[in-house]
C-alpha cells in the first residue's frame, strides 16, 4: 500500500537482484499506472453515460412539449380558418379593400399571363417567316420601329 502512495523503499530488490529487481518494480509501477487509469476510465465513463441519460430524458420532455405545442397550433389553426367570417362581421371596411385588393392583384395577373402569351404567340409566328429562309419576302429588310406613344391624362 506503501508503494501505492510513492512512501516505499524499494532500494531493498533493487540490492538483492539489479536486473531482476529494476525489471519487477518497473513492471509494477506500469501495472500500477494501468489500472488507476482504467479506474479513471471507468469514472469517465459512468459520468458520461448518466449524463447522457439525463440529456436524453430532457430531449424527450422538450419533445413532448413541443408536439404538445404543435397540436394546440394545428387546432387553433382549424378554428382560425373563419378569421375571414370575423374580419368580415367585425371590420367591414377593412374587407371591402382587401376584396378589392385581391381583385386588383388577379387582374394585374391576368393582364400579365395575356401578354405573355402575345409575346409567345409573336415569336412563334416570327419563327414561321424565319423558316422559309432566303425564299422570305421580307429577307434582309428591317423591320419597322414602333413610334413611342405618350398618353397625357387630365385631371
């Protein structure tokens, strides 16, 4: 136990027997070293595992709260989709514009896709003259530049 603490003398096998006594208390003291390693090791090793049992009880509470949360969300989700009907009864005017605002946006878009559409249709028809190649009457002349046109409103 002595020898444990580093409180021994172990000058005694070192007289007796110099090769072998330098190889016995060499051999002792890296046994030694071992196992209080393995001891701290272990100590290590059982405080990480509880902590992480303790981590992965946390981790299950923060999600049982958070699919409590999301359920009572979705629910009053449900419920909330007649926020219309209550925007309706409750701020009439304020949904009168937003109807006319929605109405102004699907008209703007409509105005949007049809003239894209009339671009497609240009370049397609375009494509078709391209086509006949030298053979086109209208091969080599510039087509003519549409005269800008400004609109002046009074008010």
């Amino acid at each position: 136990m002595l020898t444990v603490l580093g409180n021994s003398d172990v000058s005694v096998i070192y007289d007796v027997s110099p090769v072998l006594g330098s190889l016995l208390i060499i051999m002792f003291l890296v046994s030694i070293f071992f196992i209080i390693m393995n001891l701290f090791y272990a100590i290590v090793v059982s405080t990480l595992s509880d902590a992480k049992i303790e981590e992965d009880a946390k981790q299950k509470k923060k999600w049982a709260v958070l699919s409590d949360r999301l359920s009572e969300t979705w629910k009053a989700m449900n419920r909330g989709g007649q926020l219309e009907k209550q925007i309706r009864g409750c701020v009439p005017g304020l949904y009168s514009r937003m109807l006319k605002r929605y109405k102004r946006l699907e008209e703007r878009e409509l105005a949007r896709d049809e003239s894209v559409r009339k671009k497609q249709l240009q370049i397609v028809l375009s494509d078709t003259s391209q086509k006949l190649g030298p053979a086109n009457p209208v091969w080599g002349r510039r087509t003519k530049r549409q005269l800008a046109t400004v609109q002046i409103e009074d008010k």
